[in-house]
C-alpha cells in the first residue's frame, strides 16, 4: 500500500503538467488578439508583430508577420527585400508599401516589382499602374523622347513610360540590345501625371509613394473560418491553413461551431 501511495504522488505532478499546458494551450486560443500600434499604423489581424512569439500561430495569417523599427516604421519584409508600411484598410484589404531602399534617395533608380511567391497578396489593379523604366541606353533612335535628366549621365539616358506606351515600332522593342536593364515597377495611379513631362519629373515622388497591395484571396479563403468567429491562422508542421477556434482547431474548410469568444 505504501508503494502505491507513493506511486501515485509521483504521477501527481505529471498529471497535473499535462493539465495546465492542454488548459492553457486551449486558453491562448480562445482570447482574442490584442491589436498593436506603430508609429500611425495600426497592426491587427490579419497582421501580426514578429516580436510576438506566440501570435504566429492564432493571430494572422502566415507571412503577414510585421516589424516595428526603433524609429517606429512598419516594415514588412519580402523576399531579398523590406518596404515601409504607411498604411493598411482593414476594411479595403489593402496595404501601401514603399520600398525601403529607394525611400531616401534623390532621385530613385526604382527596382523590379515586389516578389510575392506564394504569399496570399496582388497588386491592385484598380489603384496601381506600372511604369517601364529603361536604364543607362545608348545609339537608341529615340526622336522627340525625352529622357529622365537625373539618371542619364556619360552619353547614356535612361527612359520611363507607362506601360505599352513606348513608341509604336521603336527600338524600346529590342531595348536589350540598347539599354543595360528595364524594370517594370508599380506606383499609385493617383500619384502619376502620365505626360511625357510629368512622368520624368514625376516619377521620383510616385516612387516613393509606393504601390498598393491587398490580401483579397487570403480574405476569400479564409471567409468560412472568420464568419463563423473563427481565426484564420497557420500550422507551420502541416504546412497548411488552419481554422483556430475557441475549443481548439480545424482545418480551413471547416468552420467554428462558436469560434473565438
């Protein structure tokens, strides 16, 4: 008898860890995420602070992680590149980024179009245009086209358009055999008078402006999930959408019977 007493002391406190981390595991589910701030952005879901070790799991959705700097700017790093967040529409699904190297220059040698990979994010085609800038040509027959006078220099010009506006039958059809690189970047239409003279005066605040992105397709995904109360999320072992709710979670075609309260 002693011997099972003193057996079952010593399952006591095994039991009692196994507990607390299924209770509290089941508690970090059901309370709701707290939102943040930095600088004048607002950060909530679906975004989350990467100094937030637990909000990966329950509190956005994946790869909508956001830093906070020391100097209180929201950055969202992609892929070989970060960009200034200046804002986020929870109720447009939309953020305006601007890409951090270009941010403080002069006048900006803009860089190709954001890398998305398989992140839930599109350009907005409502609100972005893309401009095609040529950079460092030469021997280019280019009549009565004028060149951006900051990123010309040496006999080489370098040119911008917006998109499928080059000249009909130009050689900016074989640019690669003229021109060192072309790039293709987007900006705010709002921002962009489409002249010849406003675009190679213009460009440079349009740049740093940034573009438009929104998350619409991660939204649609995660519909079913949300409506019912639920937090889209992900499960980094399945590699997966997951559906988190207040007594656990499901997979994303699901949907919670009283999701996160």
């Amino acid at each position: 008898m002693p011997e099972l007493l003193t057996f079952f002391l010593l399952l006591l406190p095994l039991s009692s860890l196994f507990f607390f981390s299924k209770t509290s595991h089941g508690n970090a589910l059901a309370s709701n995420c707290p939102s943040n701030k930095c600088g004048a952005v607002k950060i909530d879901y679906p975004f989350w602070l990467s100094s937030d070790a637990t909000a990966y799991q329950y509190c956005g959705y994946p790869g909508f992680n956001l830093t906070c700097s020391y100097e209180e700017e929201t950055i969202f790093n992609l892929p070989g590149e970060s960009f200034y967040v200046k804002n986020i529409s929870y109720s447009d699904y939309t953020l305006t980024l601007v890409d951090v190297e270009v941010s403080s220059q002069t006048c900006p040698r803009a860089r190709q179009n954001v890398t998305i990979q398989t992140l839930p994010l599109s350009y907005n085609s409502t609100l972005d245009l893309n401009l095609s800038f040529y950079y460092n040509c030469s021997g280019l027959g280019t009549t009565g086209v004028l060149p951006i006078p900051c990123l010309s220099s040496g006999g080489n010009e370098s040119y911008v358009f917006v998109v499928g506006t080059e000249p009909v039958g130009s050689d900016f059809d074989n640019w690669y055999n003229f021109c060192e690189d072309k790039v293709v970047v987007a900006v705010m239409d709002s921002e962009i008078d489409e002249s010849t003279n406003g675009l190679i005066w213009g460009f440079e605040e349009a740049v740093k402006d940034g573009f438009v992105l929104d998350w619409r397709r991660a939204a649609a995904r995660c519909g079913a999930c949300e409506a019912s109360g639920g937090r889209c999320g992900y499960n980094c072992v399945d590699e997966d959408y997951l559906c988190f709710c207040s007594g656990g979670s499901t997979r994303i075609n699901d949907t919670c019977k009283g999701g996160i309260r």
